[in-house]
C-alpha cells in the first residue's frame, strides 16, 4: 500500500495482504420510552449494503509474528490511505514480531 512506508515490506520479512469486508448495516433510533437509569431501547429504522477494506501487514514467516495484532483505524477524510501509527512505529512492530491491521472507513 503506498504511503506507509518507503521500503518494499518483503526485504524486512513482511508480507501486505488486501481483504474486503461487506455485509448489510443498520440504522437505529432511540425509543420514545426512557428511564431514570439512562438506558434505553432501539429499534432498527433502515439497513444499508456497505464494503470496507483492511489491509494487514504481517511476518511472512509464520514462527515470526509474536500474537500481538495492533489495529490503526484509517480515516478516508484524507483521500490518502496513510497509517502514521505504522509509519512512526514498523520498526519497534517488525522488531517485535507484531502484525498491524488496517481497516479503512468505507466510501461513501
């Protein structure tokens, strides 16, 4: 993915793979009734189709990757996929053996 860092991930023993995530989201709204505990109930008003995409970083060797996976949130807002925690922190990852999930705000 271009914008997370300046070198090609395979020459530190890191794979990038792509994943498209999609399904039917629901709206809801707040029922009229309340109660003094501040809960209250929903109902779903309306669904919408939606497809999201995650981009994980990972070891390419499996007897590397350590258990831990970290997740950094990638706002669209940009118009430019760019992980900052991924961009200041691959080194200490790499180093440890971490994975790094990406997931991406859908379009809208």
């Amino acid at each position: 993915m271009a914008g997370f860092t300046a070198f090609d991930s395979a020459d530190v023993g890191y794979e990038q793979s792509e994943f498209f995530l999609s399904g039917t989201a629901s709206a809801y709204e707040a029922t009229p009734t309340g109660s003094n505990d501040g809960k209250f109930d929903t109902i779903a008003t309306t669904t919408a189709p939606y497809t999201s995409r995650a981009v994980v970083m990972r070891p390419i060797n499996p007897r590397r990757f350590n258990g831990t996976v970290i997740v950094e949130w990638l706002n669209v807002s940009s118009g430019a996929d760019a992980g900052a925690d991924w961009m200041l922190g691959h080194t200490e990852l790499i180093r440890e053996g971490c994975s790094s999930d990406i997931p991406r705000s859908p379009e809208r």
